[in-house]
C-alpha cells in the first residue's frame, strides 16, 4: 500500500501463547525503543534498475545475476545446479522412454488378444475371463482384413499388467500362479518390472525438471537482494512489535513501514 509517496508493506507472526512470551522477551531485551517517540520514520528502500537486472538475469539463467553482482562462488553454484538438472531431466526422460518403447513391444510380442479373447465366459448376466470376473473392458477395433483387434493405447497397456481378468493373454498363461488376489505369469512379471522401471524414471525426470524451475526463482531472488543497492539504510529504519487485538488466535504482531 503506499500512503503519501511511502510503501508500507506488514508481514504477521503468529505465535502460541509460549512462544509469544518468550519472543517479547528476546525483542525487548534486544531493541531498544523510545515510548515518547510515536511517530515512526520509513525506511528507505532503494529498489533500481540494477536490481531488477539482476532478478532476470538469474530468472533467465541461474547464477548469471550473481556474477554480476561480484559472487562468483554462488553463481557456480546455481549454474552447476542448472546444469546437473537438465543432465537428470534428459537422461532420466531419455531412458524412460526407451524402457516404454521396449515394456511395449514386449505385451505385443507375448500378450494375444485372440487366446484372452477365446477365455470369455458368460455365465448369467456376468462376464468371466480365464475364471475371473471381468471389470475392465478391451476396447477394439476392425483392422483392414476384418479382423479384430485391441485398441493399444495407455489403457490396454496398463490393464494387462494391473488385472487378473487378462493373463490369459499371455504365451505363458499355463505357468501362472496366484498372490493373494493377483494373478502372475513368468512374462507378466517380467513386463511389470519393466513398466514399473519405467515409470519410475519418469517421475525422476519430472523432479529434476521441478527442481530446474525452483532452482530459476531461488537464484532470482538471490540475486535480486544480493545487489548492493538493496539495502535498508539503518539510520531511517522502523518498525514496531505490537499485540494484534482483533486476531482470535495469541499473536505477536510485527509491522515494517518502507
């Protein structure tokens, strides 16, 4: 908010009724303020051009703000860090990639639709699968010669890894044994690992690239206040602790004019 060509900006710390205690007694043990003084001087602020260089350079690429700024060593930091992201986002993404394409021509190589296809059993309104009832359902389509075929996208792939109801699909169906409520084969398991692997490489692939973005602000943000014209000048710096009355929650109020 600005009043009168000043910006005062308030930030609010609550405390439990312990701590607010105990911070009172840290605060007025260690600053010094007159009670015959109510009228507060605002802090100066020097916000330029300069800053807000530094803030894109580093937003743009992280560390380039703090090289400019003279702090060689965090701009290594910050550009090391970049650089070991994008090396874990590519590499990560690059062989989750790979593992899909492989865990895919696996199920097409040794999943048939038509041996899971001649399984289905109808016994009253219910719809059973080599003995298991079936929930999901294989969506198809007509290919060129007429013939049948499953429609191959997320779905199928998955499905024929998570559910009983579908390992009679694979070449090796008469090898296959029970775990509690899951059904397995030697490929199935096989094909698990492989698209678990996967996915797991995936969601590092996406952590790095989460880390990527977090690494761009804190480096901005770094550099921003890092520049030497950020500075509050002690000499017109003020502020004052006070009880917030109106808040049903024990507080200890902190209000900074600048």
């Amino acid at each position: 908010m600005v009043v009168s060509g000043v910006s005062i900006g308030r930030c609010y710390l609550d405390l439990n009724k312990k701590l607010l205690v105990m911070l009172i007694i840290a605060v007025f043990g260690s600053v010094s303020i007159q009670a015959d003084d109510p009228v507060h001087t605002p802090a100066s602020l020097k916000l330029n051009r300069e800053m807000v260089v530094n803030f894109t350079k580093s937003l743009l690429i992280p560390g380039w703000g703090q090289w400019s700024n003279g702090h060689k060593g965090r701009s290594v930091i910050y550009l090391v860090a970049e650089l070991g992201g994008i090396y874990g986002y590519r590499d990560n993404r690059g062989n989750a990639y790979d593992l899909e394409l492989e865990f895919k021509q696996f199920a097409d190589d040794h999943w048939d639709y038509q041996s899971w296809n001649n399984s289905i059993e109808i016994i009253g309104s219910e719809v059973y699968t080599c003995g298991n009832k079936s929930t999901h359902p294989m969506p198809t389509y007509e290919d060129e010669n007429g013939n049948v075929q499953p429609i191959k996208d997320h779905h199928f792939y998955e499905n024929i890894s998570k559910y009983k109801e579908f390992v009679c699909g694979w070449d090796d169906q008469d090898e296959r044994w029970t775990e509690g409520s899951k059904v397995y084969t030697p490929l199935k398991l096989d094909y698990i690992n492989m698209r678990t692997r996967s996915n797991e490489l995936y969601r590092n692939a996406q952590l790095a690239g989460t880390l990527i973005m977090v690494n761009h602000l804190i480096s901005a943000f770094d550099a921003a206040f890092g520049t030497d014209m950020t500075t509050f000048e002690s000499t017109s710096y003020s502020g004052k602790f006070y009880i917030n009355a109106l808040s049903s929650i024990p507080s200890l109020n902190l209000e900074v004019k600048f």
